[in-house]
C-alpha cells in the first residue's frame, strides 16, 4: 500500500510533555496512516532503538497550519538511522482523529459513533427516495426520511441502522444532478462515554453479522465520533455535540474487492435488516457471539477467499460445522454424545432403533473417553433434531455422513485407500453448497430466527444447486 505525503507538524509522544517534529503520511481510500518522527543526533552516534516505545496508545500533534490531529494505536514499523543528521521512527496508526488534541489518553472517549460500511443499502431495504407516478403527481423522485432503525438495544448501548441522504440544494442548472444514500451503523453508549475501541468492535459484529446475510465481504468507509467534549455554541448557551472526522484502517483490503459479486441482490441474502427485525430474537446471538467467533471465522474467511481451491473451501466449511457442534451442541466425550443421542431418540418409536444406528454407527462400542468422531457429529447435524430434511442431491442422506468423512480424510490426510471413496470435482463442488446450506441453517437458528423463516430460506437457498443437479440426471436419461 502506498502512501502520499500529507501535511508536517509538531507531535506529542504519548504523555509525554516534549514535542518533536513529524511528517504525516496517507493513504485514506486505503486506510494507510504513518507518521515519521525526526530527531536530530546527537554527538554524531545513532539514539537508542528503545528511544520511544514500539507501540504508543495515542500521538497528538499541531500541523505547521494549525490544524489538530490524534493518532490513536500507533505501532513501530521502521526505524532508520542517519549519521550525522538524524533518526526517523516511522510508526503506524489505526485511528486519526481530524481537529481535536488530547493530553491524556483516558481523555479519548466518546458517547456516540456512526460508521459507514458501502454496499448494504439493499440489506437495508429502505430508502429516503421514493418514485411516483406521473399520473398523480409531476415529481418523479419524492423524499420521504427514513428514520434510524433500531438493530439492538440493551443497558449499555443501541446499535441502529441509519441512511442518510442529499438533496441538490443549489443551482438546479445542470446536465447531471447526483442523488447519494449513505448507510450508517450507528453505535451510542447508553451509561457511560467510551474508548472508540469499544465501539469499533461492536461495529466489527455486527459487520460480520451482514457479511453472513449478504454473503460478501464488506469494509468500513466513512465514521464520525462524538464527544461531549467537543461541540459547537450557538447564542445563549446552545451547544450542539461537533462530529469529529475518524480516519482508519477498516476499509476492506483491495485484494477482496475483486470478490465482490455486484449482481447479488437483496433476493440472494440469507436475511435483510427487516427480517433480522421481524423474524428473530437478535438478544439471543449477544449472549453466545464470544462462542460462536471461530465459526463466524471460518465462515468469513470462505467470503473473503474466494481464490482458494474447491478442496479448501470444503474443508472451511467442515471445520464450521464441528466446531459448532463441539460448541454449541455436545463439547464433551463420546459418552456424553451416547447420553444426547438416548435424549433425542428416546420419544421415537417405530425408527428409534435405525436414527440410533445413524447418530451413532460404529462409534456405539467405541471408549466412551474419546472424542466425538466427524461422522457423528455430521450425522446429529443433518438430523437436526428431526425437525429438517436436508437436500443432500445424489448421496443418500443415510450415507451422507460416512462419505463427507471419507472425503474429509482424503483431502486432509491424502491416504491413498480413500481415493475411490471421497468426492471430487463437481461432487465435491455439490458437497460444498451442502454443508454450507447446513451451517446457514445453524447460523439462522443462533441468530434467533423462527423455524417457519428458516425451513422455508434454508430450502429457497438451496433450490438453484437442486434444481441443477435434477436437470442434469432428466438429461443423463
């Protein structure tokens, strides 16, 4: 990443009272944020590498124009010594506040920020603008404000969704007039004002939550923090908080941008905003996000890597889906799995013998020590509880748990006496959007979703791999 000289100024180290000089270098559409600090030698003999700290919490600093910065989370990347003239440390920052200075850094605190993430207004599903009818009306294009919609809401803080709007207010007299929607995530601390850290991460959260329903990856864009601290006066005593410009490093890396399919619309996501709204219980997902983060992990990096082999991404989704199910399901041994499956099975009744023989197969005699084999914990996923059938194509749902293990082995282990046995090509493609469609299902209940919601998208997001495979066996015929 390449960054361009941008202004030089006096800085301040931390808590520290001296002031060296700086030069600040940017890249924003990047979010690259590096300042170099010179200081002169002394005694022609190079200053210490421990001169300042590898990572500093806060830099602030005066521009020669007298405009103010902080530089919040600065970390050491370089350090470069010239006899006789001077010592450069080059640090790196996460975070540039624009107009403000801070001399401590419990000072840095905020009560509310708004982040722009592009390309979600269609996971929105609203709009300031609305279309008329010529018919009953001369306007084309209305404006109807769209009000912060309200995400979640608990004793520390509110997580909304906000979209703001232009309007071209000035000269009308031209060829082209630009209309602009920006999407907001808008995070305010409820008891106490905050690190932007702490906002960041909730933000962070929630980011990921989209990138699941859109099926993409996204980045951060524009943010704006609020501080009592820092406000305008107008008259008599009138104060109004003044938004303060946060420059970052949380735009989505280049490299993904390539990724991101522009033909996805709100039809393809596996939620909106509305039905996260209407159709779950998003307080459930706060209690178990800490659990749930390396399936989210895995997840997300499917989105990200889409340059992987088919081999790979199968096997991303495989280590989702025991994951989640030593998380979220049965954590301990073999014996504590026999325990649930006696749980789950025990109102069966004609079937009881052969869901048993399912969950369970060989691992039934097995040490009740070890720890629960793939094909179990496939298997009591695929069953869900006996509330879902899940479309498995050409493989036998009953056979679906041994051959993915099969596979699983083969890709991992490379053992030659599985070759016959595992999936390849277009069927490992296939087992890929099966999997996938089974972690989906996990996710939605998780997140809080009904179970009319998800039966019914789980089967919709499916359907195109279904419909594929069934063309192509009417064709075989």
């Amino acid at each position: 990443m390449k960054v361009k000289f941008t202004t030089t100024g006096s800085w301040s180290i931390g808590n520290s009272r001296s002031d060296y000089r700086g030069d600040l270098y940017l890249n924003q559409s990047e979010g690259g944020i590096v300042l170099n600090i010179h200081i002169p030698n002394k005694k022609n003999a190079p200053m210490s590498y421990f001169k300042f700290p590898l990572d500093i919490p806060f830099i602030s600093g005066t521009t020669n124009d007298g405009a103010k910065i902080t530089l919040i989370d600065c970390s050491r990347i370089s350090t470069k010594s010239i006899i006789g003239s001077e010592e450069i440390y080059v640090y790196q920052a996460k975070f540039m506040l624009q107009g403000v200075n801070f001399k401590k850094e419990d000072e840095i605190l905020f009560s509310k920020v708004k982040i722009n993430i592009p390309g979600i207004i269609q996971w929105g599903n609203v709009s300031n603008y609305v279309s008329s009818s010529m018919e009953s009306t001369n306007v084309l294009i209305g404006l109807e404000q769209v009000n912060a919609i309200k995400i979640y809401s608990c004793d520390e803080y509110t997580l909304s969704y906000d979209l703001s709007f232009s309007f071209p207010s000035t000269s009308l007299m031209r060829e082209e007039i630009i209309l602009n929607q920006t999407p907001y995530l808008v995070i305010e601390s409820k008891l106490s004002i905050k690190p932007l850290k702490w906002f960041v991460n909730i933000a962070l959260k929630m980011k990921r939550i989209i990138e699941i329903a859109m099926g993409r990856p996204l980045g951060f864009k524009t943010m704006f923090a609020e501080s009592p601290e820092f406000f305008w006066e107008f008259g008599e005593g009138q104060k109004h908080l003044r938004p303060i410009e946060v420059t970052h490093a949380l735009t989505l890396d280049k490299s993904k941008r390539q990724y991101i399919d522009t033909t996805v619309t709100e039809t393809d996501f596996l939620f909106n905003l509305e039905e996260l709204s209407r159709e779950a219980n998003f307080s459930c997902w706060q209690e178990i996000a800490l659990v749930m983060e390396p399936i989210i992990e895995l997840y997300i990096d499917d989105l990200y890597n889409q340059e992987l082999s088919i081999s790979r991404h199968f096997l991303n989704m495989i280590q989702a889906l025991e994951t989640y199910h030593s998380r979220r399901i049965c954590s301990g041994s073999l014996g504590e799995y026999k325990k649930r499956v006696e749980r789950i099975t025990s109102d069966r009744k004609d079937d009881k013998a052969d869901a048993i023989d399912f969950l369970l197969g060989f691992s039934k005699n097995w040490n009740n020590k070890k720890q629960v084999p793939l094909r179990n914990r496939i298997a009591d996923l695929i069953l869900a509880d006996f509330k879902f059938f899940f479309y498995t194509g050409e493989i036998h749902r009953l056979d679906f748990p041994k051959i993915i293990t099969y596979t699983r082995n083969y890709y991992t282990h490379y053992s030659l006496s599985l070759e016959n046995k595992a999936l390849k090509d277009e069927d490992l493609v296939n087992a890929y959007y099966f999997l996938k469609n089974i972690l989906e299902f996990y996710l939605l209940k998780e997140l809080g979703f009904n179970e009319d919601f998800i039966h019914n998208r789980i089967r919709k997001r499916i359907e195109p791999i279904r419909i594929g495979i069934e063309t192509k066996a009417t064709n075989k015929n």
